[in-house]
C-alpha cells in the first residue's frame, strides 16, 4: 500500500512538475517522452513483431524514454497484437506494477485490397491527451494551378495516403504461417538483453525526433476504422495514470476553449477538415513496389507498396 501511494504521488508530481518547467512545445504529458513517429519507423523496418519489440526497447532507437512507473529507469514496452479478420490492432503496453498495465499507443492496420494495406498509430489518451494520430505522409505533383496576371503558374502538391503493403511486417502479419503476436514478457520478468537506461533529457530526446516528423505526420481522420473498433473494447489503462495525467489534460483543455485560442482552433479544424476530404487525397505506396495503377475515387490513383528472465533493476 505504501508504494502504491508512493507511485501515485511520484506520477502526480512529476507530471505537474513537467507542465510547468516544460517548453513551449511539451504538452507535460508522459506522451512526450514516446515518439509515435518513431515506433511508426521502427515498425517499417522490423521483420515481425518479436523484432519490433526488440527495437522499442533498445536505447539507440531512441523513440522509448517513459518512466511510467517512477523508478528512475526507462519502462520496457510490451507488444500484444490482437486480430479480427484483416484488421489488427498492435497494443504498445507498459506493466505499470505487478496489477496495473497501461497502454501507451496502438498501431491500427488494416487491409483494403489485394496487395493493398493502411495504417496509423494513436496515441493513449492518458499518455497524450484525446485523438492523437500519426500517419506514414507522403506528396505527389497534382500539376500546375493556372495564374492570374503576370505570375506564373504554381505547382500543386497534394498529401497521399502511404500503401504499407510493402513493410516487411505488414507482409509477414498477412501471411498464411502468421500466428498472433503476445509478448511473453510482464512485470518483474523482462527478456536477458534488456538493459534499461535512465530516461533522457526533454530536449535531447526530441531533438532525435526531428528528422521522423517529414516522414510521418500528425492527423485528424481516422482512416482505420475497424482496426480502432478492434482495439476500443480491449484498451488497458492504469488508474493511477489516469488520475495523474487527467489534471493536465483537464488544463490543456480549458486552455483551448479560451476565446482567443478557440477562434484559433476553429480556424485550423477548418483547413483539416477540407485536407482530409477523401476526393482531395490520394493514395501511395513504397516506389520499389511496382504495384499496378488503379483508379479509385476521383481520378487517376497511384498505389505503390509504398529465455530465461532478467528482472529490471531497482525493482
């Protein structure tokens, strides 16, 4: 009982603490200190979901710095993927203590067609506050808008959906030899090669984020919808995260309902809502794909496929 109240407080102050000496572009939420961006790429590169877990937790991936369980250490991150038909729903999940877990982001793939996959990673709402989400981004020339006068004409670019289809995980979970994936390890039990670290400085840690964030991007539309009904009725939250986060979440919403600031918001919903208009974007996959063109929606669409357990120390 006395760690539990412990942790409670140590969660609680550390996270008022955050939102208060954090800088302009922290939330003061435990989410800054997980790249979804990050996770996105390592998932791009793994060969299935044993070896993205691996990669979550090494230091030199630097996309894991949460502490949510106040140790002084760098939690190790749990993937447990759960499946109904062609959509899947990959949990990235953090054993809190021996009775609590808490999820920190889900990666909602599912498959459209043949040779046809899509995907987003979201962001926990205790972690990171209410419908955060990150997408594979891509441009494509929409051609030349004409001028009026003496200027030239001015090239459109318009956002493309990214067609996963070609990720080597994503190939591997659609195969017929696929069994779902659940991380065997849990509280106190972690694998042999793991070595946690102690959590990084703010600044440092997002300075490593900088060059993810062209390739994938924050957006405002769920295009997974499936996959996230998969995942709602099976979310994992801790309690004492939640009562430690909600106050934060609690002021960074008031701030947004400010007049000034909603005005603001009121504006920028607007451009979302026309950039996220279906007849105004376009799919894309991987170039090295060679996938055949389709049409789909208005005009012409290019698809392209685009041991034995180590406890953690100081536990």
């Amino acid at each position: 009982m006395r760690a539990t109240i412990l942790l409670s407080a140590f969660l609680a102050c550390s996270i008022g603490l955050n939102a208060q000496d954090a800088a302009t572009d922290s939330t003061g939420l435990p989410g800054d200190d997980f790249s979804l961006a990050g996770a996105l790429d390592l998932f791009k590169q793994a060969k299935d979901l044993e070896g993205f877990e691996r990669a979550l937790n090494a230091d030199g991936s630097q996309v894991n710095n949460l502490d949510l369980d106040g140790d002084g250490e760098v939690d190790y991150i749990r993937v447990v993927d759960h499946r109904d038909g062609d959509a899947h729903a990959i949990v990235l999940q953090v054993a809190v203590s021996k009775d609590e877990s808490q999820d920190v982001a889900v990666i909602e793939l599912e498959k459209k067609a043949k040779d046809d996959a899509v995907l987003q990673i979201r962001g926990a709402g205790d972690l990171y506050g209410p419908d955060v989400i990150v997408e594979p981004y891509g441009e494509e020339d929409a051609g030349m808008r004409p001028s009026k006068g003496p200027f030239l004409p001015e090239l459109v670019r318009v956002h493309v959906w990214v067609n996963v289809w070609g990720w080597p995980c994503v190939n591997w979970m659609y195969g017929p030899r696929y069994v779902v994936w659940s991380s065997p390890w849990y509280w106190g039990y972690y694998p042999p090669w793991w070595r946690p670290w102690r959590p990084h400085p703010y600044r440092v840690f997002w300075g490593w984020q900088r060059p993810r964030h062209v390739v994938y991007r924050p957006v405002h539309v769920c295009r997974v919808t499936r996959a996230h009904t998969v995942y709602v009725p099976r979310a994992v939250h801790s309690p004492r995260v939640r009562t430690a986060t909600a106050p934060v979440i609690e002021k960074r919403k008031a701030e947004r309902n400010q007049p000034a600031n909603r005005s603001k918001s009121v504006e920028r919903s607007e451009r979302r809502s026309q950039a996220d208009q279906p007849g105004k974007v376009r799919k894309q996959g991987a170039d090295d794909q060679g996938l055949p063109k389709e049409k789909a929606g208005r005009g012409r669409q290019e698809k392209r496929s685009g041991g034995t357990g180590k406890a953690k120390r100081g536990r």
